[in-house]
C-alpha cells in the first residue's frame, strides 16, 4: 500500500541493475522499490524488439529533493549530461560569437584608424613635395634664366632632394655649389683623337648656323697647332664644298683658300666627291667639307646629302654645327633629325650672341653627345676654341661659381 504521503515514481533501464545504480546515484539509499516488470518494445519499424525494465519506488524523505510528479522520468543521467553538454556548447558558442565580433570591430576600427593616419601622411606628403624649400625655389630660377630644359631643371631638383637633407637644404651655398658641380658633371667634352692624314673634317647642320666660316676657322686652328707641333712647318690642306644651294659658298672658300695657299674644290655628286679624295689623299694632312644647310625636316635632301658623303675608305670626322641661341625643342629636332650622318660631336657656333648656354648643355645632356668646339665672333684667327668645362661654368647667369674649386674639378 501507498500511503497518502508517498508518491510513486518509474525509472528505465536495461536491468535491474542500472535501475538501482541511477536510483542510488540520485538518492543514496532514500528510496524503496515497490515493483518492478521488464516491457518489451519496438524502437523502429524494422528493428527487433528491445527489454526495458520499468521500477517503480518512492521515496522515503521526498522534502529533501525538488521532484514534481510531472518530471518523474527525467532523472536518466545521461539526458541530463548530453542537456549539460548542449547548453555549455550553445554557451561557448554564444561567446565566441560575441568575442569574435568583439574581435572585428575592434579590428575594423584599428584598420580605419590606420586608414585615417595614412591619408593624414600622403596629404603632408603631398603638401611637401608641392611647397618646395627656397634654397630649391632659387635653384629652379637660376636654371631657367640661364636657359636649361624643363627636364633637365627636374633632374637637378631630384638629386637635390635626394642627396640633401631638410638642414642642409638650409645651406643655400651648399646646395648652390653642388648643383655648379652637377652641371660640369654633365658636360661631355670630346676627346682630341690623333688620326692618320689626311685628317677629314666634315660639317654638317641646317642653313644659317655658321657651318662655312667654322670650318675656315677649324682649317686655321689646325694650321697652327701643325706649325706647333712640326717646328714651324705648314700642313697641305684644301677645301670642298658640296653647297650647291647657297649663292657665293664656293666664292667664300676661294678666298680663304687663296688666302692659306689651299686649293678649293667643288662636289656636286658623290662621284665627285670620291674623285677629289682620291686625288688628294696621299698628298694631303686635313681635308675639309663644307655641306649645304637644309632644314632638319628636310628629309629628302638630308637623305640626298648623306649618299653624297659616303665615300669608301674616308673615314671623316663629322661635326654637326648649331647656333648658341637655338631654342631647346629645335636643337632636340636637330640633334635628331642628323643622327643618321653619325656625327661624332657638336660644335657650338654664334656663343657671343647668346648670354645662356643651358639649352645646349641640356640637350647634349639628354642626347648623351659630346661638344668639341665653340665660336664667338666672324675673326677666322682666334675666335674658336676647344670646347671647356669650366669656359661653359663661369658662363652661368647669377650662379656664385668658385673659379678655383671648378678649375681644380675640371680643368685640363
């Protein structure tokens, strides 16, 4: 019998056994069995059946223990654990759900914060490079009162900022006589070769530059260092001209041919030319070539001009000839357009009617081209000169130029 104050609860298990172990698990030894059976049952469609035993007890101190009636098959241990489990997991879930997006945010933010700070630099660095210091404002002027290329002044600015820390850019001296030094490092000055005789000498360029009066004055230079050199000895030379374009070229180098005992010839084709340097070179030390002055898009004519200098086993020394005072975009079209004759050097003709030189020693800097002579003046005795660094330094507009420092540097 059930009295009034008990109250009867199941438990399942396998065996009798296991009853009493989740019994004694739960409750120690407050319980008593009042029955127990062993059911059969299906627990699929097609499996077997299985035994289950079915005891029933109740409990002997039943306030020690928070049990309703409702949940008396609820105490199978393993239920509880696998609840426990799937609580704890759904927890750490939740959390590490929660730290990761904790995670991100934080790493979105540092990541903006960053984003934030890099744009801050850029702008200053931005803001820099526009604001140029003054010691690289002055530079900048010098450079394009004396003429230089826009090119040119920038790569002067770049090895100014690159060589130049923000203190010594403080140094306007400084900075100003390196970039004296940088530009005679610039300057390629050709190299006087000794060439067996007779020494060819052939001048080309466009119309207008000088080409016939330098060449005299090259004749007459050449005349004098032979004397020097050949204790007072005169050198055989003659003069050709293939101008056939210009009125009087041939009358101009008669007079000068007269004038040094040299005979003057005139080529108007190339069998001509070939003519006359066979029949001279045996005889002669210098030979000298006066061409016709075409415009640098003139590409028929140059062409033309070209076949007409190409005699086998002459082996000339050629010259392209342009005026001081060329703007930079023109001699960058010359120095191109007459690159197929293979000129060896440039000479810098009309230097006394020009006060800056930059744009030619821009443009032989950027051509990498050597200069070999300059002229200043229509005297045919003195007023040509091997070309010279320092000459080309002291030139330099508003420049301070340490005379002594440069002549140390680059002079002979």
């Amino acid at each position: 019998m059930v009295s009034d104050n008990e109250i009867e609860y199941k438990i399942e298990g396998d065996s009798i056994d296991e009853c009493k172990k989740k019994l004694y698990d739960q409750y120690g030894k407050d319980y008593l069995i009042k029955d127990k059976k062993v059911e059969f049952r299906r627990a699929g469609l097609f499996k077997r059946q299985k035994a289950v035993t079915v005891v029933t007890y109740v409990i002997n101190h039943q306030k020690s223990y928070n049990i309703s009636k409702e949940n008396m098959y609820s105490f199978d241990r393993r239920d509880e654990e696998e609840q426990l489990q799937r609580n704890r997991d759904e927890i750490l879930q939740k959390q590490s759900a929660k730290l990761m997006s904790s995670q991100m945010i934080q790493m979105n933010n540092t990541l903006e914060e960053f984003k934030k700070d890099m744009n801050v630099k850029l702008q200053k660095l931005a803001i820099a490079a526009n604001e140029k210091h003054d010691s690289i404002k002055k530079i900048d002027d010098l450079l394009e009162q004396n003429a230089f290329s826009f090119s040119y002044i920038n790569m002067i600015e770049e090895k100014i900022r690159n060589e130049f820390s923000l203190e010594q850019l403080d140094n306007y001296d400084l900075v100003e006589r390196r970039v004296v030094d940088w530009i005679g490092e610039s300057i390629s000055v050709v190299k006087q070769s000794h060439f067996r005789p007779p020494h060819v000498y052939i001048l080309v360029g466009p119309t207008g530059v000088g080409k016939t009066t330098t060449l005299v004055k090259l004749a007459v230079q050449f005349v004098r260092e032979y004397a020097q050199n050949q204790n007072g000895q005169r050198p055989n030379i003659c003069f050709i001209t293939t101008d056939a374009m210009r009125v009087g070229a041939m009358e101009q180098l008669e007079r000068w041919g007269k004038h040094m005992s040299s005979r003057v010839y005139k080529a108007e084709r190339s069998e001509d030319l070939k003519s006359i340097y066979e029949e001279n070179r045996d005889s002669m030390d210098a030979i000298f070539i006066d061409t016709s002055g075409f415009s640098p898009k003139d590409a028929t004519h140059l062409a033309q001009m070209k076949l007409l200098l190409e005699v086998p086993g002459m082996n000339p020394d050629i010259y392209l000839t342009v005026m001081a005072s060329t703007k930079v975009r023109d001699l960058q079209n010359i120095m191109q357009n007459y690159e197929p004759f293979g000129y060896s050097s440039v000479i810098v003709t009309k230097c006394d009617e020009s006060e800056q030189l930059g744009n030619v020693i821009s443009v032989l800097h950027e051509k990498h081209k050597s200069i070999s002579y300059v002229t200043h003046g229509q005297v045919a005795s003195r007023d040509i000169d091997k070309a010279d660094v320092v000459n080309f330094l002291i030139r330099l507009e508003n420049f301070k130029v340490d005379r002594v420092h440069i002549e140390d540097k680059f002079g002979e």
